[in-house]
C-alpha cells in the first residue's frame, strides 16, 4: 500500500503541475502501458487521469 501510495502522490504532482501528457506522467512512473496506468490510478483515486488533471485545471499542451 505504501508503494501505491507513493506512485499516486506523484501521479498527482505530474498531472496538475506539469504539462506533460498523461502518457509521459505514466512512463516517468514506471508504467509500460498508458492505459493500465489510467485503470490503477482511477482504482486508487476515483476519478480518470484527464478527469483529475481537468478539475486541478491543467491541460497538457501536447495532447494526452
């Protein structure tokens, strides 16, 4: 749990304070595949990465 707990921190700090795309968040994390990172990340949040990054009002330039 500690590990998820930590992944889901920076997850969070790289979808509302970066630009980076959601992939690019999800492939600095360790993660192979864009999707899986997506289905963990709204297992452990409640929320999808674009839906989280919406509401902290970052969009990424570059497309997600």
């Amino acid at each position: 749990r500690f590990i998820h707990d930590r992944l889901l921190l920076a997850a969070r700090r790289g979808l509302a304070y970066t630009d980076v795309g959601i992939a690019g968040v999800a492939q600095s994390l360790g993660f192979a595949d864009a999707s899986y990172f997506a289905r963990f990340f709204r297992r452990f949040e409640g929320v999808t990465p674009s839906t989280f990054r919406r509401q902290t009002g970052t969009q990424s330039a570059g497309g997600q």
